[in-house]
RNA sequence: GGCGCGGUGGCAGAGUGGUGAUGCAGCGGACUGCAAAUCCGCGUACGGCGGUUCGAUUCCGCCCCGUGCCUCCA
C-alpha cells in the first residue's frame, strides 16, 4: 500500500513498525460546538484508512482524543476560551458541554457509518498524563517559563519545520492575531497556562508549575504516547493541522523521545462552499441536523465524499449532495434488486476472471493512496456488467462496501402499507379494463408518496425513491 | 505582503504524454396503453498564451481566476 506522507510530500510504500499492527492517532474534535460537514469530512477519510488496513489483514489500533478543555482562540492575552464561552452561552458547565457535543458527535459519526475509535480518550481524563509529558519536556531544558506559564523553545528543536515545509514570517504585521508577549519566538507555544488569564476559570488542575490548564498541542503528545508508545505509525488530521498544530506535536514529542515519532502523516484537505471553507466560526456551517432538515440522509454525505479523493478540495452544495443522494438511492435499489434475482452462481471460469479482475481494480485504486473516487466506480462498474450473474455481484458489493461503508447488504426492502398496496391493486383493475386515466392518476399519487410502479410482462412491481 | 494548492463537459469529480473514469442531470432509441425502471447509444470537457515533443489536458514558463495557510480551525 502507498500513501502520501506530508512529511516529504510524497507517495511512499507503507510498512508497519510492527509487522502485523499498525498505531494510528487521529486528530478528534474539539467539543464545544457541533461538529460541521467539513469536520465530518475528515474522519470519513479516516474511516477509509481504518477499513483499507483492517481489509489489508492489519489489526488497527486507532486513537481518537476528545479536546474538552477550552482551548484558546490564540495564545495572545485577548485569546478566549471557547469551552468557557459555551457554557456561559448555553448556561452550562463546561463539562456538560463538552459530553454533550461529545455525544452528538459520535452520533454523526455513526450515522455517517464511521467506526468508532479502538480507544477514545478526553483530554481532561489524561491530565496527569500531559502534566508529566510537560515535566518530561522541562528536564530535557527545551522549555522556559515566561509571565506564568511554560512555553516550548522552538530553537532547541532543529526538524521544527520538517512538516510545515519551511519557516513561517511571525514578525508579519498582517498576522491575524497579537503576539503573546511572554513569548521569545513567534513560534513557541504553551505547553501549561499556570497563570490564567480568564477571570472565570472553571477547568483548571494543579501543577508544578501552579494551578492551571494545558495547552492545545500537548495533549495529543501526551495520550498519543500513553496509548501507542514512542512511535506511532500514522498520524492523521485535517490539512489546517500540519503548520501548527502538528508541527508543534512533532517538536514536543521528537524532543522528548529523541527519535522519530510518527512514520506517515495523513491529512484530509477541506470541505469548499461558495463563500470558501466550511468553519466553525463563521456562518459557513452546515451540521448532520441541517442536512436532515434539509431532506438528506447523512449517507448521502459520505457518498458526496466518497466521489471526491481525500487530498482534494470538494465543492459542496446542495446540488451536489443532490447528485450523491440519487447516485446513493440508486446504489441500494439496485443492490436490492440483485438480492431479488436469481441466486444460481455462475462458477465459469470466465466470470471468476472477471470478478478477480474488479477486485483487483477495486483494491488497487484504494492501494494507490486511498483513491475511494476509482473503488466507487469499479462498485458501479461490477453492478453494471453485463457478463457477471447477480450473485457474483452481490458477493463483490459485500466485499467493496466493507470499505466503502454505505450498508449496501444491510438494506431492508421497504415494505408497502396497506393502503398503498391497495392503490396498486386499484390500479390493475383500472388497467385490466382500459381505465387509462384513473390508472394514469393513481400512479401519480403514488408517486407523490415515493413509490414509483413499473409495468412488466410478469406484472406491477413497484420501487421507492427514498430507500435509505 | 510571504508561502502553498488548484482551474476537467450542466453539477460533482477521477485520471493520463497518444483510443478523454464514474455518479447525477440532459438527449436519442428499444420497451410500454402512456410512463417509470432497465438496456443500447449520444456530448467536439481539460482557464488563456507560448515552449518542449512525432504528439500535451497531462511536462515547462508566463498570465488570468479561485482557494488555503501565516498561531481558533477538520
């Protein structure tokens, strides 16, 4: 398998650490807030990685921190605490808030059907975890204390931007945000706030370096390694993680352990509307619950990102998640269609070849990088083949959507009420004795219901619109 | 301002130095009482201008446009 490690920018062949285990640590939300389309975007990328291992023959152990410590809007004394905000907005307590985002957003994700982590930890249950790690860092002397708070030399660290792919202009006077004065470099960055700078603080713990709270990056340093050791095989994330976030992981952990930490880092590119990236501060916001209001079922959603490859930019709008839930609708019913068909397998040798042939375009495209665009047209292409009996097919759904993750076999035929079943009925009689009009009409109002007739020499059969 | 990424048919989006995926939408035909579904077939798509090449959408340069990052961000 070849995957693209941003740490080179390039494709390379995946080898485990250990032969038959790989480690991946998957950048979680931060809960304070729903999780948006475009967050959601990224962990069905992961899903894809999750699944293609685990179909690869590789036992995963995928971690997944919950960031519910209010992190700050920037490290500069104006910076604000958005767990903190929340919960004076919802007039909650900040743990209340962040369980119940928590919740919604393995909500989503099982709508979405993405596997829940091996291990899900939050941070405020590994402070003791981050406060060592800290203390780890503090003895290797790569750290200075400034203004209260323990802050990361990025000088002592000479791979700082291996990642980022070159040095970052801090002294920029278009820099969106104010400089922390109790910083030395524009670069570094907290690693434990000791001295608070929200007057109504509610999460904070003690320290050696004062009662207080931890810093962003640190956490994933610290149960990163409580989980998966001092090396870890891949490292996943959204793209905007790689300058920041994941740079500063790098300096904490590679200081700490003196080695190589993470072998391949995977980020998902971003989630495009109109008016430019979908984020949580702006009104560029769509969540699951907007998609379902708006008649979507949150399947659609991976089937939108599932046409896209993971590295690009997808455009979204509703017409495009229009497309995905009639491209997804027509997906199961024609999977439900083969289960109808005739069971007899055709064993000739022909058939096998051709079926080895779509696994091997199938597993290669997701060899290749992930590439699920190409593994979605091969599912469609099997469908579509004219040379291979149902059942082979449906034997290469199943296959497929193990990895694809749309529950294709687990799609229950609709069941028609009684009554509809009665205007069916009313309509042949209407046809049995040429009543082209009332039988016209009545397939109308069935359709209006989502129930689509067709007329065939062996009689009505009947389909619905919306089978999700 | 600095750095990065991208511009593919109506929409979304793969991919490739030479027969231009796939899905949705559209068109034609078969089928049908008419439809629908299905099947068969169809679209002079690769931002612009140059360069390299026997040949470029694919490589190079410039331009235009879009977009991302520059310490909240998936």
């Amino acid at each position: 398998m070849y995957f693209f490690n941003s740490l080179n920018r390039s494709k390379a062949l995946f080898e485990p650490i250990t032969p038959e285990t790989v480690g991946l640590y998957c950048c979680g939300p931060t809960v304070y807030n729903y999780a948006h389309l475009g967050n959601l975007r990224t962990y069905i990328f992961e899903d894809i990685l999750v699944r293609t291992l685990r179909e690869a023959g590789y036992k995963t152990n995928h971690v997944m921190n919950i960031t519910d410590v209010g992190h700050l809007q920037s490290d500069a004394d104006d910076g604000e605490d958005k767990m903190a905000l929340a919960a004076e907005r919802e007039q909650r307590s900040p743990w209340e808030i962040a369980r119940y985002y928590e919740d919604i957003f393995f909500e989503d994700c099982k709508s979405l059907n993405i596997a829940r982590p091996d291990v899900v930890c939050r941070a405020t249950e590994h402070i003791s975890q981050i406060i060592e790690f800290v203390n780890r860092l503090v003895q290797c002397g790569v750290t200075y204390e400034s203004e209260g708070n323990i802050y990361y030399d990025t000088t002592c660290f000479t791979h700082y931007h291996e990642l980022r792919g070159g040095p970052v202009d801090h002294s920029a006077a278009l820099s969106r945000v104010e400089n922390d004065q109790g910083k030395r470099l524009g670069a570094d960055f907290v690693l434990w706030f000791s001295k608070s700078k929200f007057p109504r603080q509610i999460m904070k713990w003690e320290s050696p370096w004062g009662i207080g709270f931890p810093g962003w990056h640190i956490e994933c340093s610290a149960m990163a390694s409580t989980y998966l050791g001092s090396r870890i095989d891949i490292h996943c994330g959204g793209i905007d993680h790689i300058p920041i976030h994941h740079t500063n992981e790098i300096a904490q952990s590679e200081a700490c352990f003196g080695h190589r930490w993470v072998n391949t880092w995977m980020h998902g590119a971003f989630l495009i509307l109109d008016k430019g990236k979908m984020s949580k501060s702006s009104d560029n916001f769509i969540t699951i619950q907007t998609l379902r209001e708006e008649g979507f079922k949150p399947l659609h959603y991976r089937y939108l990102c599932l046409g896209a490859h993971y590295r690009s930019e997808l455009h979204f709008s509703w017409d495009a998640l229009d497309g995905a839930k009639r491209g997804l609708e027509n997906l199961y019913n024609r999977v439900l269609a083969l289960r109808h068909a005739s069971p007899i397998k055709k064993t000739v040798r022909s058939v096998v070849e051709l079926a080895d042939h779509y696994r091997y375009v199938f597993w290669t495209a997701l060899a290749d990088d992930l590439n699920a665009p190409v593994a979605l047209s091969t599912l469609w292409a099997v469908i579509k083949d004219g040379d291979l009996d149902s059942s082979t097919k449906l034997s290469l759904v199943g296959e497929f959507d193990r990895i694809l993750g749309f529950g294709l076999m687990e799609a229950q035929p609709p069941i028609l009420s009684e009554d509809r079943m009665a205007l069916i009925t009313a309509r042949n009689q209407a046809r049995a004795q040429g009543d082209w009009a009332l039988a016209d009409e009545i397939r109308k109002q069935l359709a209006d219901q989502g129930v689509m007739v067709k007329d065939t020499r062996t009689g009505t059969e009947w389909y619905v619109t919306d089978i999700l």
